[in-house]
C-alpha cells in the first residue's frame, strides 16, 4: 500500500496514500474504538461541520486572514462533502474518550485535503494550507461539537415534527372516517369501531402535543448557552442564515446536556404513543368483523423495538444528569442517542401510518341498512314483508 509522510507534534506518521484525512485522524483511529459506529453513519453531524467551517473560512477571509483563493478552494470542499462525496472518510469512533477533538480533527483534515486538490496540489501539503488554523476561527474543538450536535438535533427534529404532522393526518381521516359510519345510527354501534373511533381522537390529540414540544425542543436547540465562547458567538448570525437553523446567542440558554435529556423524554412519550396506537389497531382487527385489511405485525415489532430503545435512552440520560461525569463523557453519548433515536421514531412514524392506519377500511356494504329505512321505502307492502325483504337481502349481502 502507498503512502505519504505527514508529520505533526508528536512526529511522523506514514498515511495511506488513497485517505482523505490525515496524520492526527490516523492517530485516533490507532488508539480510540468505542462504539465501532464510525463519524460516516451520521451525515447530518458531517454536513454540520462542514458549514461551521464554511463559516470560518468565510469570516477569516472577510479578517484579511485567509486568501481568495483560499477560501475558494475551502468553499467547494464543503459543498462537495455536504452533497455527498468522501463521506467513507469520516472514519473516527462518534463514541470514545477524545471523541470531541478527533471529529473535529477528521473534518478539518478531509475538508483539508480536499480543498489542496481544488488548489492543484497534493494531499498532506499543509504548508499551503493548514487544517488547524483556516478551517477554524480559534475556537475550541469543543465549541464546535456544540454547534454541530445543536444544528444536526434541529434538523432531526424537524424531520420528526413531518413525521408527525403525517401521521396525525391519517388519523384524523379515519377518525372521521369512523365517525361518519357510527352516525349512521344505534345499529351501526359495533363496539370495536366505537371504541377504536374514541381513541383516534384520542392519539390524535396526544401526537399534536408531541409536535408542539418538538417544536419548542427546536427553538431551544437554536439558542446558544454562555459555555459557546465569543469567537463562536461572531458565528452565529452567518451561521444561522447558512443553516437555516434559529441559532442565537442567549444568556438564558439552556446546555446542550440538559436539552439532550429533555429529547430522551419527548421521544420516550413519542415510542409510548406509538405503542398505544399499534396497539388499539391490531385490537379493532381482532374485535370487529366490520373492518377490512389487516394489521401489520412487523410494523408493531418494529414500534416495540424502538420504544424499548428509547426507554434505555431516557434512563441514560437521567443516570448522566444526576453523576458528576464531564461533558467529553456525557454529551457523545447522548447525542449520539438521540440522533439514533430521531431516525428510529421518524421511520417507525411513517410505518406505522402507511402500513396500519392507511390499510383502515369498513365493509359499509356488507352493514345492514336500517330496518326503518326499509320499510318507509316500500309502503304498498306490510311492515312484516318489509322486514322479510330485508331480512333476505342481508342474508345475501353478508353470505356474499
């Protein structure tokens, strides 16, 4: 295998020709394996870091610090990686000691890398342009994990709110679905359809909530603590407007730990509803004859699956809040959680929509039609052959 000599405070390093990133990145994947989820399977945290350093790069230029060529060149770097390319070489654990500088190390050193070859240079040459210094703004490896974690959360959480708003949808149509078939009259009272109609209301009113307090989870993530340093708060407003993220700074801003745990709680009730939901389903299937399709049960394995992770996640988080471990500790892991969870709760949503409340159908035509409504439209007859009438023509209905 090919390889290049990149050399930093510790020494030199010989790094694989064909890597994208560089000797320190080379260096942690050496000595931290936590989790063994790689910083690739999270590309909203990777297109995160990637417009913080656009930030950077755009306000250092702005500083007479960094050249127009430069900041050119750093600027399709960042757009190459946020559309997809070289996200293989986001290598480093998401979860382990040293978590925080090594993610940012990576990134600096892919955008980096990439940006030198933009320039027509090699990969390595950092005297041309350095990873440490133009794709940073002098702030703290830590700083920059914040931001990035506060944005990539707000988009998650965005695409839950959709995930939501989906599904209180459906259940809004058949509930009313269901409604309107148990206006029908007193006969039409089947006790599944009655029962399951309540509880749409119900869970309808419950996911509604959900959205709201995920939206004000998006409004909090969006301001800034005093823990982000003022070099980070210089970024904010371009930052926010890259984003299109409420980022601001706040003095009343809560810590990320803190809203970290208030998303455990949130999705916790989201999986819970969820198991509500599937739950009364499969239940109006098995109780009443008037209703078509079929529930399914892969679709409720898969909510129990989810709800089970969250409830490991929200007791995590707790267990973090009430001990004296450092945020380096605790704050890899819950994000990574909830960043994990996000996705299983935006899929389970959507499942659950398409494959077991859309599925909803009643047998309107197998019903009987009221008795009354039978006999007053056939008045030259008796109200006894009427109802023989209607007698057979149920019988034939339902055995057809």
């Amino acid at each position: 295998m090919s390889t290049r000599i990149e050399h930093d405070r510790l020494g030199d390093e010989q790094v694989p020709q064909h890597a994208w990133y560089g000797i320190q990145t080379l260096r942690a994947l050496r000595h931290f394996h936590a989790s063994h989820a790689p910083l690739s399977q999270f590309p909203d945290l990777i297109h995160s870091y990637c417009l913080i350093k656009e930030t950077a790069a755009g306000l250092n230029y702005h500083d007479g610090k960094l050249s127009l060529s430069k900041y050119k060149a750093l600027l399709n770097a960042c757009n190459r990686i946020k559309a997809g390319e070289l996200h293989d070489q986001f290598v480093v654990d998401i979860v382990h000691g040293d978590v925080i500088s090594a993610i940012n190390t990576n990134c600096n050193e892919v955008i980096t890398n990439l940006a030198l070859t933009e320039m027509g240079l090699k990969r390595g040459q950092y005297y041309a342009l350095n990873p440490n210094k133009d794709c940073n703004r002098a702030q703290h490896p830590s700083e920059n994990y914040q931001l990035a974690t506060r944005i990539s959360l707000i988009n998650g959480q965005r695409a839950l709110m959709t995930a939501l708003e989906s599904l209180i949808l459906l259940a809004q149509h058949k509930e009313g679905l269901l409604s309107r078939w148990l206006q029908q009259g007193p006969q039409q009272l089947d006790p599944g359809v009655l029962a399951i109609s309540y509880r749409f209301a119900e869970h309808r009113k419950d996911l509604k909530g959900c959205t709201e307090q995920a939206d004000l989870l998006i409004q909090a993530l969006g301001q800034c603590s005093p823990e982000q340093g003022e070099l980070t708060r210089q970024c904010l407003p371009v930052l926010a407007n890259l984003s299109s993220t409420p980022l601001s700074y706040s003095q009343e801003g809560s810590s990320l730990i803190s809203l970290l745990a208030d998303l455990a709680t949130l999705h916790t009730q989201i999986a819970q509803l969820l198991l509500r939901l599937c739950e009364d389903i499969a239940q109006l299937h098995r109780s009443s004859s008037l209703v078509a399709g079929s529930s399914d049960p892969w679709t409720n394995h898969n909510a129990l699956q989810t709800a089970l992770r969250i409830l490991g996640q929200e007791a995590t988080a707790k267990l973090c809040l009430s001990g004296p471990a450092p945020f380096a500790v605790i704050a890899p892991m819950l994000a990574c959680d909830a960043q994990l969870t996000t996705r299983m709760l935006v899929a389970a949503l959507y499942n659950v929509g398409q494959r077991c409340i859309r599925p909803i159908k009643l047998h309107l035509t197998l019903a009987p039609a009221p008795l009354h409504k039978t006999t007053a439209s056939a008045p030259p007859i008796s109200y006894d052959s009427a109802s023989y009438v209607k007698k057979q023509a149920d019988s034939s209905a339902l055995s057809g």
